[in-house]
C-alpha cells in the first residue's frame, strides 16, 4: 500500500490548475533532443524535420465540471471540444493538421446521441480542415468525458511563446471579451426558471450573440494571416480559455517582464455591457475573469504600432514594462491597481 507521509492534508483547490501542474511536473526534465517547448506554453513544440516543427496540444472536458447537457446540445459540444484545442495551435503560430478523439460516456447516452456529438466533431473537422485521426472509447460510471489532443505545424523557428515578450512591447487582444461568460449567466438563469416552471419557453434572442459565443466558439485561424498580411511578429501569444487576467499574468511570469493593461482599451461587445447592467454584475470584472472567450493575447513591438491601429479585429490594450515594476490595471479613473487573476478554477469546491 502507499502511504502518505505527510501528515497535513494539502488541498488541490488551493494550488488552482496551472500552480497544480507546476507542483506535480516540477520534477520532470527534457531529455530527447527533439523537445524543443515541454511543459508551461499552449502546445508543446516538437523538431519535425529542417523545415517545420510539431506542436501538440490536449484538453479535457467533463460533464457537470466543463458543461451542462441540459442546456449544451451534443452536437455543439463535439464542435466546441475541437474548438478549445484547436485555439491553442492558432495560439503558437501553428496550423493545425490532426486531432483525436477519446470519450468515455455511461450507458445512459443512445447510439444516436454519440452520433450527434460525433457530427459537430466532424463539421469542425471539416470548418478548420483537421483530419480525425485516432482515439479511444471507454465506459464511465459519472458521466460524459471528452478528451481531444490537437497536432499542428509551424515553420521551424516560428513557433510563438509565452515566453518571448520585451519591454515596452504593445500588448493586443484579438475580437472581444466576457460574451462567452455572459453567456453561461443568461443560460444558467433559464435553467433555473425551467426547473421552476417547466412550461415556461425561454427567450434568447436578445442574448444571441452571448448565447453563441458560449455554446459554439470559433477559434481564431483567421489572425495568423492577418498578422503575416500586415506584416507583423508577435513576440509573445496565449489563447483566452481562462480569463484576459490569467493569460496576461501568464505571459508577464513566463517573460519575466511586468504590464500596464488600460480598462478603458477592453473591447466589450454592446449585448455584453447591457446583460452585465441587467445581472447587476461590472463589465470590466467580467472581461478580466470570464474565460471561455478564445481570442487571442499576444505582444508586438513598439514599431509595429502603425500597423495595427485601428484595425477592427485588433485592439491595443495596453503595454509591457519591467518586471519589478509589477502587473497593473489602469482604471478609467486613472487609479492603478495590481491584476489579479480570478478566473474559473476547475479543481475549487462547489459552494454548499
């Protein structure tokens, strides 16, 4: 038997998903020449051939942790669980070239409803021009489980960390923020309504686009040619999977460097603000903590200034500075307060 030498009780919850990673690979060291980026980026990077290198990337979601089958259709959570790994490759300057599927799900899910999962898996597939490639299939006693690992390739020498951002570097947000998040309010509060009254029929048109973004979120493939049209490198990239403050204090940590984010450069989409009036809740709050977004965070230099400005898929939101000068949020009162992140923890207890 294994035994616990440690006598005091260390919670999981308290160390959060990535400081639990941290812990438990702490230890581990890179040995094969080919390991070009292991652990701590959105994919790991792996020599291919002179030319290109592979990047690798998995994500796992879990039903009653990561999504709610009363409100998720199967055939949008297939779409959705490509989307999340696939937004990670786009997240190294890599295109993505092949997934596999691995699921593990109860008896209580027909033949047709794996089905309609595997459907919005293929039309994915299909939208991002990935081919399905492997897998595995299992039975689970808690529910549905869906694990996705993504390849992709990028030039050698092209692959973009987290790690790469300077001083003075302008740090810039693909699309807009907290819809996703907002999203999952509007359809939480139904689902309680319904469970109240379940004759009542739920009107969310008014919350369309919120809706969407939680339930069918599109990866941004679209900015690596943008970027390469205008001519411009990032320094430094992370995708949007746990909140704008997370990944900007993921980037500041892996590029030693410190940040200026400016609450009034966050791009928030009209529908956004007037729900987060409606639920009582702060826009910026929910911009800086929500997750679930899946745009892209990434630096550039300086001198690229021009060639971003007043692109309406780009937005400038602030800049990188010294690290002993700290991480920051500059309010639209012109206060400075230290960034914070406050985004979803999977592994937090449920409040009772």
């Amino acid at each position: 038997m294994f035994e616990n030498k440690d006598n005091a009780t260390n919670s999981i919850e308290n160390y959060g998903e990535f400081g639990l990673i941290d812990h438990l690979t702490k230890n581990f060291t890179i040995k094969q020449k080919s390991t070009i980026k292991g652990i701590g980026d959105d994919a790991a990077v792996i020599a291919c051939d002179s030319k290109k290198q592979l990047v690798v990337t998995t994500d796992l979601l879990l039903e009653h942790v990561h999504f709610d089958l009363s409100y998720m259709p199967l055939k949008h959570l297939g779409y959705k669980a490509v989307v999340v790994n696939l937004s990670d490759v786009y997240a190294m300057n890599a295109e993505p070239t092949q997934i596999t599927v691995s699921i593990a799900v109860s008896n209580r899910f027909p033949v047709e409803a794996l089905e309609e999962l595997y459907a919005g898996i293929m039309a994915a597939s299909k939208f991002y021009n990935v081919d399905v490639v492997g897998g595995d299939t299992t039975s689970s006693t808690t529910g549905l489980l869906i694990s996705i690992t993504a390849l992709g390739m990028v030039d050698k020498k092209k692959a973009v960390l987290r790690s790469g951002a300077g001083i003075n570097d302008l740090l810039v947000v693909t699309g807009d923020l907290g819809a996703a998040y907002m999203g999952l309010q509007v359809l939480e509060r139904e689902k309680q309504v319904f469970l109240v009254n379940p004759k009542s029929q739920p009107d969310l048109e008014p919350y369309s686009y919120l809706v969407e973004r939680q339930l069918k979120p599109e990866a941004r493939k679209d900015i690596k040619q943008l970027l390469k049209d205008l001519d411009v490198t990032p320094t430094s990239m992370i995708d949007i999977s746990d909140g704008l403050s997370s990944e900007i204090i993921h980037i500041c940590k892996n590029s030693k460097v410190g940040c200026n984010l400016y609450e009034d450069k966050i791009p928030l989409d009209p529908q956004v603000i007037t729900t987060c009036e409606e639920f009582n809740l702060d826009s910026t709050t929910i911009a800086l903590n929500g997750g679930e977004d899946y745009e892209l965070l990434f630096t550039i230099k300086m001198e690229d200034f021009d060639k971003v400005k007043g692109n309406p898929h780009l937005s400038i939101i602030g800049h990188i500075t010294k690290e002993d000068e700290g991480i920051h949020l500059i309010t639209r009162a012109n206060t400075k307060i230290p960034l914070i992140a406050r985004g979803w923890n999977a592994l937090k207890k449920e409040e009772e």
